[in-house]
C-alpha cells in the first residue's frame, strides 16, 4: 500500500477534518475515497438509464421545425 504527503492550507484541512469526522472517517481514509471518487471513468446506472426515458421529449427533426428564424448577427 502506498504512502503520499500532502500539504494543506489551514483552512482546507479545517474543511477535511470536519468532513472525515462527519463521516465518521479517519483523515487518510477520507482522502482515499475522495480520490477513489475522482478516479471513477464510467458513468453511474442512473445517468446511464436517462436516454429514451423522457416519453414526451420532441424529436430532434420537431425540434428543428419549430426553430423560426436566425437572428441578424451584429458587425464586428
């Protein structure tokens, strides 16, 4: 298991050690889920499970028939 030091401002470490006592963490284990958090690359079930559930959400063709006119773009 590796070891790393890190150097906080006072009031960074305020914050740190307030949120580990709450989570009822010791100070190391806090940072080491904090960075396992960071370090995640997929997508949770719940954002994945969004597309397709919005059952009344226009079609991007209605989306693009309903777009009026462009506005006349200011000069430079």
């Amino acid at each position: 298991m590796g070891q790393v030091t890190i150097y906080l401002d006072d009031e960074t470490e305020q914050k740190m050690v307030a949120n580990a006592r709450a989570m009822n963490l010791s100070k190391s284990k806090w940072i080491a889920s904090v960075i396992r958090e960071k370090l995640v690359d997929e997508w949770p079930a719940t954002v994945r499970e969004l597309p397709g559930s919005w059952q009344d959400f226009p079609s991007l063709n209605e989306l693009r028939a309903s777009g009026g006119t462009d506005v006349e773009r200011e000069s430079l």
